[in-house]
C-alpha cells in the first residue's frame, strides 16, 4: 500500500494556501471603476515605455482620442475584471482536462486489452480521481458564468445579444440552462464511468472470475463513444464560445490531442516518482519508455492538427475565421509561438532518441515542458476572448496555477492511497509483469 509522505502532503497544503492568498488578491486588485481601469492601463503603458504604447495603439491623436473615449474604457474595465476570473478558469480547466485526458487512456487499454499497461492502472485511477473535484469547480464556474457574476461568456450577457444578431441566431443553442444541462452530463458521464470501472477493477482483486473484467471491457467500449462525443462538445462549449463568432471543425481534435498527451505525461511523471520512492517494483523501462512514446507521438499529432487548423484558415482568408489567429499573433505572439516550441519542437528533439525515453529524469524534465506548453495552449485559447489585449502572467496567473497544482497532488496521491497500487488478478498482470521492449 502506498503511504502519503507528510513532506508531500504539507508542500501540497501550502501550495493551495499560497495559490488561495494570490487569488484573493488578484480579486481585491481588480479595477472596479472606469477610472480604476485608466489608471491601471497608464500604469501598464509607463512600465512598459512608449514603444509600448506605439504598437498597442493606431498612434497619434487616433490614441489619445480612443483612451478618452467612455466606451473604449468600460471595455477594458470588463477585460480587467475578467482577468482574476479567467485566470482561474484556465487553471481549473487545464488540470481538469489533465485528468479526462488520464481517463481516456485508462479507457482505451481497457477497451484494447493492453497487455503492458496493467502495472499501471492504479496510477491511471489515481490521476483520475481529480476528475470529481475538479469538474465541480470547473461547472462552479460555469454557473457563475451563466448567473453573469463574471463576463467570460459574452453570450451570457442579455445586452450584448440584443445587439448581436450572429450570437442571436446561435441562441437555440447557447443559451444558459441548456449549456449547464450539457456540462452536467458531460461530467456526470465522466466521473459515473470513471467510479464504475473503478469500482470493478477493485472487485475484480478479490473476484474468483474474470467476469468484473470482462465487464469492464464492455463498459469501456461504450464510453469511448460517449467520450469522443462529450469531449468534442465540451471543447465547442467551454473554450470556443468564449468568442461565439469564431468556429472550427477541427476545435474538438485539437483540444482532445492536448488533454490526452498531459494525461499521459501525468501517468508516466506520477510513475516514476512512485517508482523513485521504492514502490511499482515490477515495472520497468519498457513501462516507461511506451508511455514517452506515447508523449512523442501525441505531441506530433497536437501539432499536425495545430498546423491543419492555421493552415487551412490562413488559405481560406475568410475574415471570421483568420480573426482568431490575427488577434493571437498581433497580441499574444510570445505565448502563442512560445507554445508550438514547447508542444511540439522539444518534445520532437528530447524523445526522438529511443533511448531517452528510458531515463526516468529526462522524460520527467520533458514531461515538465510539454505541461508548461499545454497550459499555455488553454491560456492561449481563452485570455483573448476573455481581456483582449489587457492580458500578462501575474499574480492571478501564476496563484490559480499553484492552487491547482496542490490540489491535484493531493486529491491525486491521496486516492493512491486507498487501494494496493498493483492489481492482483487481471489476466494480464503477468504479461505486463514481464513486458520488455
């Protein structure tokens, strides 16, 4: 049975103390007036020097004019006070979509009855036990969204539909009380399956058959269809509505590709630590080099469908399309060049090599790259719906990822706790026991 070590357990206390403090602040430092925002925006402007200023604005009197402009500033007050919000929604996403990714996976070996990967179920259910908490805070905020306690959703807002006769025409559908409906059949689907197959992979440690097993094959089956369903859906309603005038078909590929290649990265980390502390004896390199295959592979395939998306869109030149990439690259072009380096450059570069895929600290010091890529991939896919231009990685930024990060070690390393970490009788603990490649 695996222990949780008070060093482990107290460093992720203070990490969601730490992470409760910075958020709180980020709140209380939110302009709440137009002239807290002027004031805010000339200090962003001064810090930053006037060249700054040139290339934020058209220049010239046109500047002057547009920040006195009554207007200009309720909207960057709404962007203001958005950014604490959208902060904590890219975190609480992004660690969410770390554990559906982890499901995923755990789903498909049960569907494929893989051979090598049952040493490593435990630390799937572990990883997967973040899917309860972490939904609810995600749905937490989407009602919060919908009761328009926040402006991350411009839907959401009466005012702005009545003005906007594209959203108008998408009003069957995004509307609150069927977007909330979605989001609690998606995560009730989620945590239903995630709890069910849990539950049998434990009695099947005691079973005398193989019938909990053969259950579980066939319940794994069928969520993956549910799953690719849900998860496409979820991608259109959570992320890509934050701008209800953008749309892409590949959007629902896009981000699966990303929460399935950092919930692999999640299991192969969580492994070798739990290895490094004297636990998960019987696997080995071989363990270790299938899941940095894995890592590799999703990688390339994140950014084959990253390159599809921009590639056809910039061809196409349609303008409600080309928007979302011309506002990424004139405002966000460091976050947004920066991610395909860490998505998809030095995962290419670390894992090519076979053999790097079996030491343990390389792909943990990779797996750390393409976490900080991914992230920045959500960040990417909702600040410039959420704040526009206003965005930087400050104190609500670096505080909600902290509070999450001690959340999930927590809920994670606690739930690994609760059974032994290596199945006793799936019929292919032994090929997995002896699995080399």
């Amino acid at each position: 049975m695996y222990t949780f070590s008070n060093r482990l357990k107290i460093a992720s206390f203070i990490l969601m103390a730490v992470g409760v403090l910075g958020i709180g602040i980020g709140f209380m430092t939110a302009p709440s007036t137009v002239e807290d925002a002027k004031a805010m925006v000339a200090s962003h402007y001064d810090g930053h020097g006037d060249a700054h200023v040139v290339t934020e604005t058209h220049g010239g009197a046109d500047q002057a004019a547009a920040h006195d402009d009554a207007s200009h500033y309720e909207h960057v007050l709404l962007q203001l006070q958005n950014k604490p919000w959208a902060a904590l929604y890219v975190a609480a996403l992004f660690f969410m979509m770390i554990a559906l990714g982890a499901l995923a996976f755990y789903a498909i070996q049960r569907a494929a009855q893989a051979g090598w990967s049952p040493l490593l179920f435990r630390v799937m259910e572990g990883i997967t036990a973040y899917l309860v908490p972490g939904g609810i805070i995600v749905f937490v905020i989407l009602v919060l969204s919908v009761a328009q306690l926040n402006h991350l959703f411009i839907w959401t807002d009466p005012e702005v539909v009545a003005h906007d006769k594209l959203i108008q025409a998408k009003s069957g559908y995004l509307n609150g009380p069927f977007f909330l409906i979605r989001a609690a059949i998606f995560l009730g689907g989620w945590i239903l399956y995630r709890e069910y197959s849990r539950k049998l992979s434990l009695a099947q440690d005691e079973s005398n058959d193989d019938s909990n097993f053969k259950l579980n094959f066939r319940i794994s089956a069928g969520f993956l269809v549910f799953y690719l369903i849900s998860e496409s859906i979820m991608s259109w309603d959570w992320i890509m509505s934050v701008d209800p005038h953008w749309f892409s078909t590949l959007f629902g590929w896009y981000i699966f590709a990303s929460m399935f290649v950092t919930g692999i990265t999640a299991i192969a980390m969580v492994t070798i630590y739990l290895k490094s502390k004297g636990y998960l004896k019987d696997v080995n390199n071989s363990h270790i080099h299938d899941l940095a295959k894995f890592m590799f592979g999703i990688s390339i395939f994140w950014a084959y469908l990253w390159f599809s998306q921009f590639l056809l869109i910039w061809y196409a030149n349609i303008p409600e399309e080309v928007t979302y990439f011309v506002t990424r690259i004139a405002d966000y072009k460091v976050p947004f060049l920066g991610m395909l380096v860490l998505n998809f450059v030095f995962p290419l570069l670390l894992l090519m090599n076979s053999d790097f895929k079996r030491i343990n600290w390389f792909v943990v010091m990779t797996g750390i790259v393409i976490l900080v890529g991914h992230y920045m991939n959500i960040y990417v896919a909702i600040m410039p719906g959420t704040v526009g231009d206003q965005w930087s990685i400050g104190m609500s930024e670096i505080a909600s990822v902290l509070f999450f990060t001690g959340l999930f070690i927590f809920v994670v390393f606690r739930a690994l706790t609760k059974a032994p970490l290596q199945p006793k009788r799936n019929p292919f603990i032994e090929e997995s026991k002896h699995f080399h490649y």
